[in-house]
C-alpha cells in the first residue's frame, strides 16, 4: 500500500500548525482528502471481509487450512557477492504445521512492500529470484522483518507448558487433529470478520472516541478533569473508578449538564428514557462509589464554555467522547472488559504513572491495542515529582519503542511528561502542549487518527492472509507434484495389470486344466496297463514291495491261492500310489508356474503368497473319533494303499478278498475257450494240454449235474450219477469218461496247477472289476473311480493356487485403483487450492494497494 501524507499534517522536523490554521486546512483542503481515504477504505474493508468469507468457504468445503509456523534462522545474505552486485537479503524460515510435524520446507519471507503482497516461496526458489536489497528497502516494508514470519490477527496459541518453547517438539500440540486446528483458525477468521464490521462502523462514524485508560493510580481521571479544567471525574487515592464514564459535548443532549446511568440489556437512546436513568453532575461522585462491583457504563454531558479552538469537546467539527476508563490491574474482570472496550475507539490515551512505568497489565494492553493502533498517544503523569527526570524520560522511551515503535517515531508528538495535578490548577507548558498535540492528533490528523487504525489492522490482517494462503499454496503445491508423481508410479502398472488380466486368466485355467488332464490321462494309462498285466496272472507293477507266494505244494494250495489274490490287488493298491505319485510331481510342476506367473503379474510391493505346497500332503486321510478313516474331501470312493496308509484299497476289501473254488478249477473259463465262443481266440502255449483232458471230463460232469461246487450240489450230482449208472446204455460210455476225468484231473493237480492259479485268480479279478464298471458306470470303474479321483485332487490343489494368485492380483489391482483414484482426486483438489491461494493473493494485492496508510511523522 502506497503510504500518503495528507495536505495540512505535521512532518518530522516541520513547525507544528497552530490550532486556528489547523482548523483552517481541516475546514477546506483536509476534509476533502479525508472523505476520500474515508472511501476506499471502506471499500477495502468490505474486500478484506469477502476475502475471509470465501476464505471460510473455502476452509470448510474442498480444503483443510493448514495453520503454519515459522521458526526463525539466519538472515539471507549473499556469500560472495561481488563489489558491484548489490547485497540480497530476506528472512529465512523452517516451515512446519503443528498437526504434522513431519512437513518441513525451508522459505523465504519477504515482508510486503506498498501494493505488494508478503512473498512466502520456497528457498529453493527463492535464491535463485531474490530481488537485490536497497539501503530504502526496509524503510517502505509495510511489515517490518521481524513481524514478518509471525502472525498477528490469526496468532494461535499452540504451545504447552511453562517456558511454551516452540523448539520442544513436546511444546507442541501435534495430537491436535487437523479438523481441531482449522476450526480454531476459522474461529480466529471469524473474529477477524466481526472486527471489520465494528471497523467499518467506527470509520462511518463521523464521531471520535477517546478511550482514557492505564495502571491503577496512575492519574486517569486527573487527567480527564486537567483536559475539562474541571473536577468532575470521581478523584480518590483509593482505586474507585470501576465505570466506564463516557464524557459528551452538552449539544448533544439540548445543552443539558446531566449524567446519564444506562441499563443494562438495552440499547441506548438519549431520546428514550426507557434505556438510561437521569442524574445529576453532583450525583456522579456517589453513583461511582455506591455501585463500585457493578460494571456501569455512564454518560455525561458537559457544557464547555471555552472557545470552540481550544476545547477538545465543544471543537465546533467534530463530535468527541472522552471515555474514563478503569485501571487495567484492578481485577482479571475489568482489565477484559477494557481490553474489548478498546476495539470500539478511535484514539488510545494511555496514562502511565512516571512513578511505576509500564506494568505488565499495561505491557500486554499496549501490544494488543498496536495490532490495529500503530499510533498511542501515552501520558507519563506524575512527572513533576520526579527528581532524575532525564533517566525517567530514557527508560520510559526505551520501553515504548518496545512495545509501540511508530508511537515512539512519532514520540515528541505522542508521549508528553506532565504533571495533570498541577495542571488542574494552573496553566503549565506542558500540558498545554499536551491539550495543543492532543487536539491535532485528533481532529487536524484525523486520517491518522481516525482511519490510521482500521488501516493499520487492515494491513496486518492482510499479511495473515498472505502469509496463511502462502504457506498452504506450499503445502498444495507439494501435494500436487506428490500426486502427480504418484499417477506417474501408479497409473502404468494399473494399466498393465487391465492389459494382463484376461491373460493371466486364461493361462491359469489352461495350467489347471492341463495339470488334471495330465493326471486323469495317466492315471488311465498306468491302471489299465496294471489291470492288464493282473489278468494275465502278473503284478500289476513290478514292484520289490509286492511278490508272489510261492507254491506251497498241494496241501497248502487254498492258502496259495489267497496269497495270490491278496499280491494281485496289493500290486493294483501298489499301481494306484505310483498314479498319485506321478500327479504330486505334475501338481508340483503346475504350482511353480502358477508362483512364475504371480511373479510375473504382480507390481513390485505386493506380497506373494506364503502358502508353501507340500506334495505328500496330497490324498491324504484323517481318522475321525470313532477311529473311521476319510479322505480330505470325506470321500467314500474306492481309494489306493491300505497298506500304504492312503484309505480303503482292493487288498483291504472283504469281498475282494475272498476265495472260491473257481480260483482253483475256472471250469467255465476252460468251457468257453475250448467250446464255446472263445475258442481259437485264446492263444495258449500248447495246443492239447493235460489240462485240457481233465476239462474235458469235469465238462462231461457238468453235462450231468450242472454244479459241482458245493455239498448240496455235490449230493445231487451224485444221485443223478447213481441214476445213470442204472441204464444200462450208460454204463456202456461211463467208464471211460471216469477213467479220462481222473488222468487229466491227476495231471492237472500235479503238473498245471501251480502256474493257472495266478491266471486264474487274476482272471477273476479283472472279471469283478469289468462287472463293477458295467454296474456303476466308468466312472465308478476301478480305473475311472481313481483317475477321476486323482485328476479332482490335483485340480483342487491348482485351483486353490489359481485362487490365491487370482486374489491377489484382484486385491492388488484395486489397491492400485484406489491409489490412482486418490493421487486423481489429491491432483484435482491440490490444483484447486493451488489456482485459489493465487487468486486470494492477487486480490490480496489488489485491496492493500487500495488502503492508505497516513505517515504522520
């Protein structure tokens, strides 16, 4: 904001204007300057408040405000600068937000100069655009280099403990919740808004306001009464004064001296009795002490007869109140209200004892009320009664440049020492001085007065607004560049995982279902060609585990010829487990390519599966309580190697198992091959055989009794023998179908015997399970039953990879779709916010170049 001098205003080492040409400038030339400073800064007010609404809006909606700190380092300065290159100097900050302490970035602040905002860039930008420093270059700073890394109206007090050192990082509320730190920001942007308007009214005010305050005992109503030259404010050595007492031009009540006692919960009208009580001057004494722990506001009405150019109220320009307010020490209580009290007024007057100084009450009222009021005007009272008054005048200075700087440029105008006892009684010089400067500040110097401090605060509001939306452009610049780097990282293999999905999909099924056909194929093969060999009286498989018995010899023969069932089926048993063997390693060759394609599909980050396949645990059996035996799937199929611990086999089946008669003498076989339909289709070894004799006459029997197995149908094969050797006719051919049934069932027993029982025991075994296919079906075959079995059981194992890769991948892709969405979404808000925090800096820009800051120095 350009900084202005308005025509008729004092300027440093100029002659102070005498009151009449005061007067004169401000009735002609002065007024006219006012009302437009007036003009545009009201119209910057309403800027400023539209600016923290969609500042509010903005907080709210789309973006979480981040509420910055700044700790202080070194000042910039260039290392090696050359003789002709000017120095650079700026402020250098470590940028950090309490509810993030991980967010650090180092900044540069540069305080803003008339019509420019405060630059808040990143350091590593900034070297390289640092604007060279001028010897004037801080002299038109509209925020100094130490206030610039700091707020002023946003000022949030996050720090805990004693010593509340920024620096600990246990000072610090990082627990806070971001959503708990913007609302406290909003609350602070809402006071800021509430502020305005009192500032817009109190610049729409034709009116000043004169807010008379200081220390207990420091001579404030003295004071009032010296500048009214008279005793009407209440004057005790005891701390009286507890009402604001509000002292008014008589005009403005028809000319009437009398006190006005407003009522609470009412809004004051002095044409409406209803909202005051009326009393007298002399009564003001008494309504004072009486009510000394009621909070009162009182207005008084003083006629003052002086001439209009040296009276401060009866000025005949503009309407003053001189406001008595109570000491600032006396309670926690009263010490607030003045606090409050002092946003409603135009012009500070502070009385100070020249005995005690400044108080730490009074510290912290002059460094609240300097946030808008750059300008104090401080009265060091009780000054006569000072013996070393050149060392009072330092050290009363000293702490003013402390606590106000601009008042203590300005101080041969601002601060006077005097004594308002004496004054009260006779003219002094400098009291006079005191009323002369007084009424200056306040009616020749009213921009300075008057709009100076809504000014003033509008300026540093708006480097909170700067300094806010420039940490956070920071903060959403950040973001996007994460969020863009982040759709750089994610979005490819997002896009490669859509691509390789179908794909990895059909290649999981064809490894599942070449995996189980594969193993049903097998199973087939290697079972049939085990059946094949059992009927031909061989093991199924060569195996060292599984033999033949050998022939015990003709007493033991039935024993034989269940040792020999038993090997059969254990070697059928035995062909099983090698089928389940050869699907482990098949199984064991599908599972790595399922892993092989997880390694190749999956993006990098993603955990792979943990599960480790253990092949012997495939066909497993559990032994429930009743000591029952299942396979994993509760299956009562027909399984492999009862004596392999793999379920229910052939060998363990009763039926199977079983011995006839028919293992020993297969009549209907040897029938069939050398007359019925099967003959010349069996290849034998000899073409007459001892054993062919001997069928012959078991045949010839057969013809007879039809069964010869058996005590009931031996019984009657003997009673139809026994008919037949009755006819005659019989007789004739029955010896010698007896005498070749006894040679060849002789030859049979002593020469064939050992060698058919295998063929024999096998035939009927591959018979039983030809029968059983035919009744259940192939799939319930003893081939079919085990290849369906073992193809389940290694398709349940690769479906369980293929699901676990397929879950993985699905997790994975949608974890990677939710990054994408996410890293979209932080671009989209992050650019917002950025585009935002730009616009508000630019209308920030805009509306300080509009405010006037009046210099009067």
């Amino acid at each position: 904001m350009a900084l202005s001098y308005i025509p008729g205003a004092a300027r440093v080492g100029s002659p102070q204007p005498t009151v009449e040409s005061s007067t004169k400038h401000l009735t002609e030339g002065v007024q006219e300057a006012y009302i437009e400073h007036k003009n545009r800064l009201l119209k910057a007010l309403d800027s400023t408040k539209a600016i923290l609404g969609d500042l509010r809006n903005f907080n709210k909606d789309d973006w979480v405000v981040r509420y910055p700190q700044l700790q202080e380092q070194a000042e910039l300065t260039d290392p090696s600068p050359s003789p002709a290159a000017p120095k650079r100097k700026s402020v250098r900050r470590s940028l950090s937000f309490p509810d993030e302490p991980s967010f650090q970035a180092e900044v540069i602040v540069r305080p803003a100069k008339a019509g420019l905002t405060r630059s808040v860039t990143l350091a590593s930008i900034a070297d390289k655009e640092e604007e060279p420093a001028t010897a004037e270059g801080d002299e038109d700073r509209l925020v100094s280099h130490a206030e610039a890394g700091d707020f002023h109206v946003f000022r949030l007090d996050l720090k805990l403990g004693a010593h509340g050192s920024s620096s600990s990082p246990a000072a610090l509320v990082a627990q806070l919740e971001k959503s708990s730190i913007a609302n406290l920001l909003d609350d602070r942007i809402l006071n800021a808004v509430n502020h305005l308007d009192k500032l817009r009214l109190r610049v729409e005010d034709t009116s000043s306001k004169v807010l008379v305050t200081g220390d207990l005992n420091a001579g404030k109503s003295t004071f009032v009464n010296a500048l009214l030259r008279r005793e009407v404010m209440p004057v005790d050595q005891q701390p009286c004064t507890t009402a604001f007492c509000e002292v008014h031009d008589a005009t403005e009540n028809g000319g009437k001296e009398e006190v006005h006692v407003l009522k609470a919960g009412t809004t004051y009208s002095p044409n409406d009795e209803t909202t005051f009580s009326r009393a007298t001057l002399s009564d003001l004494d008494s309504i004072v002490s009486e009510n000394e722990d009621e909070s009162q506001v009182l207005k008084v009405y003083l006629a003052d007869p002086r001439d209009p150019q040296a009276s401060l109220l009866s000025n005949g320009i503009v309407d003053i109140s001189l406001i008595d307010a109570p000491g600032l020490n006396r309670d926690n209580t009263h010490t607030t209200r003045v606090f409050a009290r002092q946003e409603e007024i135009d012009v500070v007057v502070f009385v100070v004892s020249a005995e005690n100084h400044f108080t730490l009450s009074a510290k912290e009222f002059l460094i609240n009320a300097s946030h808008e009021k750059a300008y104090l005007f401080i009265v060091v009272n009780k000054y006569e009664q000072i013996r070393d008054k050149a060392k009072c005048r330092r050290l009363v200075l000293e702490q003013i440049k402390q606590l106000s700087p601009r008042t203590y440029e300005d101080a041969e105008d601002l601060v006077h020492f005097v004594d308002s006892q004496q004054a009260l009684h006779e003219d002094t010089a400098p009291f006079t001085n005191l009323q002369s400067a007084l009424r200056s500040f306040v009616l020749v110097k009213r921009s300075k007065s008057k709009l100076a401090p809504a000014s003033t605060y509008l300026t540093k509001l708006l480097s909170d607004v700067d300094l806010l939306v420039g940490a956070n452009a920071i903060v959403a610049e950040t973001e996007l560049e994460r969020a863009r780097d982040d759709l750089n990282r994610v979005r490819p293999v997002l896009e490669k995982m859509k691509n390789s999905r179908e794909a990895l999909e059909e290649t999981l099924e064809s490894v599942e279902e070449n995996g189980a056909s594969r193993t049903r194929t097998r199973t087939k093969e290697l079972l049939t060609d085990a059946v094949e060999r059992v009927g031909q009286g061989k093991l199924g498989v060569d195996s060292p585990s599984v033999r033949l018995p050998s022939y015990p010899g003709l007493l033991g023969i039935w024993d034989y010829a269940r040792e020999v069932r038993r090997a059969l089926l254990a070697s059928l048993d035995f062909a099983v487990k090698l089928s389940e063997d050869e699907a482990r390693v098949v199984t064991t060759e599908a599972v790595s390519k399922i892993s092989q394609l997880g390694d190749t599909h999956l993006p990098e980050g993603v955990e792979r599966s943990r599960r480790v396949f253990m092949p012997e645990a495939m066909f497993s059996t559990r032994v429930d309580k009743k000591g029952n035996r299942h396979t994993k799937q509760g299956s009562r199929t027909v399984v492999a190697g009862g004596l392999y611990g793999l379920g229910i086999g052939l060998a363990q089946r009763p039926e199977m198992l079983e011995t006839t008669f028919f293992d020993l003498f297969d009549v209907h076989h040897q029938f069939w091959v050398h007359f019925g339909e099967g003959k010349g289709e069996e290849s034998e070894d000899m073409a007459v055989s001892t054993l062919g004799y001997a069928s012959v006459g078991l045949g010839a029997l057969t013809m007879v009794g039809g069964k010869v197995v058996g005590a009931r149908s031996l019984f009657e094969g003997v009673v139809r023998l026994w008919d037949l050797f009755e006819n005659e006719s019989a007789r004739k051919w029955a010896a010698p179908v007896l005498g070749a049934v006894t040679i060849g069932l002789a030859t049979y027993l002593i020469l064939e015997l050992p060698s058919t029982i295998p063929k024999t025991v096998g035939r009927r075994i591959k018979a039983s399970l030809a029968k059983e296919a035919e009744e259940k079906g192939e799939e319930g075959s003893f081939v079919g039953a085990n290849a369906s079995r073992v193809s389940r059981e290694t398709r349940k194992v690769l479906r369980l990879a293929s699901w676990d890769l397929r879950e993985r991948f699905r997790a994975a892709m949608e974890e990677r779709g939710r990054e994408v969405h996410g890293a979209e979404e932080t671009e989209r808000r992050a650019k917002k916010a950025l585009d935002w925090f730009h616009e508000v800096e630019q209308r920030a820009g805009e509306v300080r170049q509009s405010v006037v800051l009046v210099n009067d120095a």
